[in-house]
C-alpha cells in the first residue's frame, strides 16, 4: 500500500505549549493505515481522530514543528498487527508531516534473529560438554558454563587469555598448536586429545572436536572447539585391561595350581603315612623335610590362586586385631631390630568375614614389602578403624559398593614409590627390586586376596617419606568364630574314623588311591570311581546304603556339583564332601561354598581328611574314634 504521509499543523494551549495537532492532508495508504476516509479525518484534530493519541507525541511534533529538527521513532502501532516507522519533519512554519514506513517484517525478522541467537546462547550454555570460541590467536572469547565449572575459571578469567599457555601442559602445548592451526586452515579435527589443567592443578583428559567459523566472505574468524571430558572413561578403559590381564594370568595359574595341587596332595599324604609309620629318628627327619617343602610348595600355589582369584577361601568371622595380635610376634623377627613395629588398633573395631589364613599372608606380604623400602630402619605402623564409604568415595572408585567397612592401613617411613610405577605396583611380576630380589607377586597376591574377600585396597606414596596402603574389607555384624589357642589342634593327633559307606569321585588316580587307602584305614567302606560318568551309575544302583559322597569339583565329562545333584536325588539322605584345588568360575556358578556344603581344598593331609569326612557325616553311630 506504500508510505502513509499526512500534513499537521500544531494547536497551541493560551501558554504556547503544543497541546493537539489538525489535519490537513492525507495520502491514500494512511487512510489505509488507520481505516478512515480523508474526509473523516482531513480538518479534525488528532484526539477527535485518534483518541489515544500519546501526549509525547504532540510533544515530539511540537517540537519539530518550532525548531524545524526531524524526529524518527519506531514502534508506532496505528493497527493492532502491524507496527511502523515514523518520520516527522517541518514542511513550513508551524506545520509538520509525518510519513509512516510499514516495518512489521523487518521487525519480526528482527525478533526471530534475536530468538534465535537467545535459543543458540541457551544451547551453548546447558551442552554437558566444553563449548569454547578461541579467536585466530588462540585467545579465549568464550567457554560455556559447562566448561567453566569443570575448570573452576570464570568468564572473567580466561576472556582474552592464551589458551594453549594458560591451560595446556607444556609438553602438549606443540602438538595441541599444530591441531588448532589446522582447524584455522579450515580443516576441522575430530577426536584429538589432551590434557588440560583446571584452576585446582586437577589434569583432565579431554577429547577435542575443532571446526573453523568463517564469515560471509570465507575468511576465518573463530575457532570453534567441543571439547568431552574422558578422564574417567580413559580410567575405566585402563581398569578394564588390568581386569582381562588378571584374569588371563588368573586362567592360567589356575590350570597349573589345579595339576600343581594334585601332585602336592600325592606328596604330604604319602610323605604322612611313611612319617607315622618310621621309627627311625633320621628317617623321621628327612620325612618332614619333604613335608615342609610341600607346605611351602602349597604356599606358593595359594599366591598363583590369589593371583587371578582362584584361590578357594574359606571365610571365618573373626577380629583383624585378634589376626594381628598372633602374628605381632612373627612380625617383629620379621622386621628386625632396626624397624619399629608400632600398633595403633581400634578398640570398638567390628568384624570381618574373610579367610583369616589370606588375611594373614596380606599382612606378612605388606610388611615384608615395608622392610624392602627401609633398608636403614625406619618404623613400621599397623592400623586398624572402622569406615563407611559413602557415595563420594564410590563415586571415585569405581567396583566399591557403599556400606560399612573395617580398614586395615599398613604405613612404612621408607623410600616411597616412584610415581610412574604407582600404576603398576600390583600387576604380577612387576618389581622395582633388583634382578635377585623378588618375584614381583607380593603386592598382586595381596590385590587378588583382597578383591576376592569382596573388598578393594589403595596406595599413598610420596618419595622419601614413606608409602601407605589402605586395605577395607566389609564389615560384618556376625559373632566371631572362636580359633583355637596355640596347641590346641594337636592336643590328640589321631585320626577320626568311623563304619560308613563312602563314594569317592575324583580323576586323578594317585590321589583317589590316597583318599582310599586313608579312609578304609579309618574303617570305612569305600567305593571309588575315576570321574563322575562312573560315579553315577554305581551311586545309583548300588545295593547298600551310601552315606557321604567326596567328589572333585572339577572332572571330565561332569563336574562334581552336577554329579552330587543327581545322585541326591535318587538318595535323598546322601552327604557330599566337595574337593578341589582352586575356585575357578565353575565352582562359584555352582555355588560349592554355599552355607550347608562342606569343602575340602587340596593339597591336604590325611588327618585334614579324615576330619572333614567325619565332619560332613556327622557324629558317629557307634564307637568310632580311636
């Protein structure tokens, strides 16, 4: 409809003041603007026509009218869908015209830039992840709040600061410089990574998307970079190899113990047997000679299972300060007279249901790694105290449950641990002792005892003053199992015997011939089969009563835990003895350790054995014990 124009001349109060203004003419398109005819308004004043005509309008016009100044204002609404743009300017003395420009497009074209520009700024700055514009110096123009709470700067901070200077670590700095000179020569980077230092010296681990910003022109003028926190996937990532190593190494420790420990079964039983029937004093000596090297031969297998987790645990409620208190002794022969061996131990300490006998072996190893890092003296300090680990520490040490704990931190003054081969410490055969000094499975076993009692252990180490490692077990709110006192267990060394019948399950031939000859010595009447597919039928269709079944676990064919199922259910008052040599994942699928089953670990003694026989039947019928 074009350009409304209308002429005015300005009304004037008794004072001179402008207080209305009369028509004189209008145009077509401003008859169109207000919906009235040039006779309904030519002639009459603005307030007959416009009776909501703003009093700082006639002050406006007055003005251009005595002065002769144009004035322009915008946001004029002579209707209600459209708004306009106004020109005022004086035509002659004490007139003045006025010629409205229809805006209402540009006005809302304007309004959508801006809406738009608000939802981008809005999207910038809820995006979980670092939004920052560098300009083509590489100076901070802006970072979104996401990426200013995980640094810890404000805007104020970093605007017009160096980033590669203020934020990245200076052996990164050449390598980020080359990525973002490249983005700038428009070619965008995807998925580069580096460290950055936040405002607390915290190094996070970024992962960077780079893209240039280019104007109308293609010339560029920012550098756009979205920036992903990985710090804690890269961790887990790191975790998670450790994890499949451990279990690699664990597989295969558990093939070897499991061979391992039926030789070691065949040993000390066969070794026992002649000892008890030896009067020879030398004879009797060269015996336990063989004995003892078996036990430490059983020692050194239970570290290759603790290694991977395949160790069969045999878990007690007790006391850390009881287990402790019977090792103090041992400990300080151990440490020798230039450590100090200092206990600080809680006295409302609570339980723990691990198995003490792996406890121990955490502590002895923790303390002989200790004596290695003070080869001049130093102090040696055993704590105990009750803990809860709370979301917090959960959420920062990722496979902790949360719940109450029972900690046990062992504390040297030694030479510290390199921070480089902190990460390390507790893969196998890793060692930072010299070619002669050790195996480097210390610390791993004491990891894998750990974990595998369901708790977790961590480090604390600065060079030249000394390491600590925290060890938290869960706490349990059970009674403690009372241990026997020193002696107590060979106060009478005969071996319990009784009449039952028994099946025996088990593949390895020289150590079922032991388990055989051992028990029918006992008095009982034995049946043997060399794994579980023989086992089965005669279990079945034998004629007389069968009262314990002792089966290995694991056999070809079936395991001992499918065999035991199958044979209770066609005798239904039937025991099992489970034996077995390590706990690899079929045994804990199959629940072996569940409360109400009795289990057997080898290598074992003929006594062990015939105490847990006697154990898994049950109190004698008649006269049974020698």
């Amino acid at each position: 409809m074009g350009q409304g124009f209308a002429l005015h001349e300005i009304i004037r109060d008794e004072r001179g003041t402008p207080c209305d203004y009369r028509f004189l003419a209008v145009n077509p398109a401003f008859e169109h603007l207000t919906g009235l005819k040039a006779d309904e308004i030519v002639g009459k004043t603005a307030r007959e026509v416009l009776p909501a005509v703003e009093p700082s309008w006639i002050e406006t016009y007055g003005k251009v009218a005595s002065t002769g100044k144009a004035a322009e204002f915008e946001q004029y609404a002579a209707r209600p869908d459209r708004y306009y743009r106004v020109y005022a300017f004086r035509p002659a003395e004490g007139q003045f015209a006025t010629l409205f420009v229809d805006v209402t497009e540009l006005r809302r074209m304007r309004e959508e830039i801006v809406r738009q520009r608000d939802f981008a700024d809005t999207l910038v700055e809820i995006a979980q992840a670092i939004v920052l514009v560098l300009d083509t110096e590489g100076k901070v123009l802006r970072m979104n709040r996401f990426g200013r709470e995980l640094t810890g700067y404000s805007a104020e901070e970093l605007a017009g600061k160096d980033w590669i200077e203020t934020m990245v670590p200076e052996t990164e700095r050449p390598a980020v410089r080359g990525l973002l000179e490249k983005a700038l020569n428009v070619e965008p980077t995807w998925g580069s990574e580096n460290v950055i230092h936040a405002k607390d010296g915290r190094e996070i681990l970024t992962r960077w998307f780079d893209s240039p910003v280019q104007d109308g022109q293609g010339n560029t003028i920012a550098l756009l970079s979205v920036g992903h926190d990985i710090t804690e996937i890269r961790r887990k990532e790191v975790q998670l190899r450790h994890a499949a190593k451990m279990e690699g190494i664990g597989r295969l420790a558990g093939g070897i113990a499991h061979d391992f420990n039926n030789m070691l079964a065949i040993i000390q039983g066969y070794a026992e047997l002649l000892g008890r029937s030896l009067t020879d004093g030398e004879a009797r000596e060269d015996v336990e000679r063989i004995l003892a090297a078996a036990r430490r031969a059983a020692s050194l297998t239970r570290q290759l299972l603790a290694l991977g987790k395949r160790q069969v645990i045999q878990p007690e409620v007790f006391l850390l300060n009881d287990a402790f208190a019977e090792m103090a002794p041992m400990l300080r022969r151990t440490m020798g007279e230039d450590v100090e061996l200092t206990a600080e131990l809680a006295d409302d300490l609570r339980c723990v249901k691990a198995d003490p006998t792996q406890l121990e072996e955490v502590i002895l190893n923790m303390a002989l790694n200790a004596r290695e890092a003070m080869p001049f003296g130093g102090r040696l300090t055993v704590r105990t105290r009750n803990r809860v680990l709370g979301p917090d520490y959960v959420r920062t040490h990722p496979g902790v449950a949360p719940g109450p704990y029972v900690m046990l931190a062992v504390s040297d003054t030694g030479t510290g641990i390199d921070p480089d081969d902190r990460g390390q410490i507790f893969e196998p055969f890793f060692t930072t002792k010299q070619v002669t000094g050790g195996t480097g499975l210390g610390l791993s076993v004491c990891y894998g005892i750990v974990t595998q009692n369901g708790g977790h252990i961590e480090v604390d180490s600065a060079i030249g003053k000394g390491t600590t490692f925290r060890i938290y077990l869960p706490a349990s709110d059970e009674p403690p199992v009372r241990r026997p006192a020193p002696g107590e267990a060979l106060a009478d060394p005969g071996m319990l015997r009784g009449t039952e019948t028994l099946l025996i399950a088990e593949d390895e031939q020289d150590v079922r011939g032991l388990m055989v000859r051992v028990l029918r010595a006992c008095g009982y009447t034995v049946l043997e089969a060399g794994n579980a597919r023989e086992a089965l039928p005669l279990g079945e269709h034998y004629e007389g009563g069968i009262d314990l079944l002792v089966t290995d676990v694991i056999m070809p064919g079936m395991s001992g835990r499918d065999l035991a199922q199958r044979l209770v259910a066609a005798r239904p008052r039937l025991k099992v003895l489970y034996v077995s040599g390590y706990a690899d994942s079929a045994v804990v699928r199959r629940d072996v350790l569940q409360a109400g089953l009795t289990f057997l670990a080898k290598p074992f003694s003929p006594h062990r054995l015939a105490k847990m026989v006697r154990e898994a039947l049950g109190p004698p019928r008649g006269p049974g014990r020698k």
